[in-house]
C-alpha cells in the first residue's frame, strides 16, 4: 500500500449537511476498498482565487490515507463525477 494525499473542493452553494455528505462519500470509498484513512482535514471555507464554474467559494477537505492503486482510480471517478466537487488532486507522497 501506497500513502496519498487528496485535497478536493466543495461547492458552499450547498447546504452544510450535503457538504459533509460528499465528504462522508469519499471517506466511505477509501474505508470499502480496504484502504486506511491516516488524517483527515476540515479546512473549511475560503475564496477561491479565480472563479470555477461561476463559483467564487469552496469547502476544501484534505485526506490521508494508504491506498493501493485501484482505490486511488475509484476515488479519482468518484470525484469526477460528483457535481459538487469543484476540483480535486490526488498525490503520492512514498518518497522514490
């Protein structure tokens, strides 16, 4: 297993319940697929720096966790498809 970082954006036109929600979904893929959550990070609401689709806030989370590489592809699907993520990354931090 591999460590990774992930730092994804939430909309705030959302409700406070539906933004912990999407967090929530994404913690429950890395716990599903045998992954271990190690940090969890609620930095929560700031401007972003150039609007994104309109939008000119976001809710930004950062996890921790170990993860082979099919999970990192999931988490990398979930959040593509998720209309209330605004953006994500996903980085490995094993040093090479």
């Amino acid at each position: 297993m591999n460590k990774y970082e992930m730092m994804f954006i939430v909309k705030t036109t959302i409700d406070e319940g539906a933004i912990k929600s999407v967090a929530e979904n994404l913690k429950s893929v890395i716990t599903s697929m045998k992954g271990e959550l190690t940090e969890e990070k609620e930095i929560g609401n700031k401007k972003l720096a150039y609007p994104i689709n309109k939008e000119i806030t976001g809710f930004y989370y950062v996890f921790n966790f170990n993860a082979n590489n099919e999970l990192v592809a999931e988490l990398d699907r979930k959040a593509k498809i998720d209309e209330n993520i605004i953006r994500h990354m996903i980085i490995s931090l094993d040093e090479e």
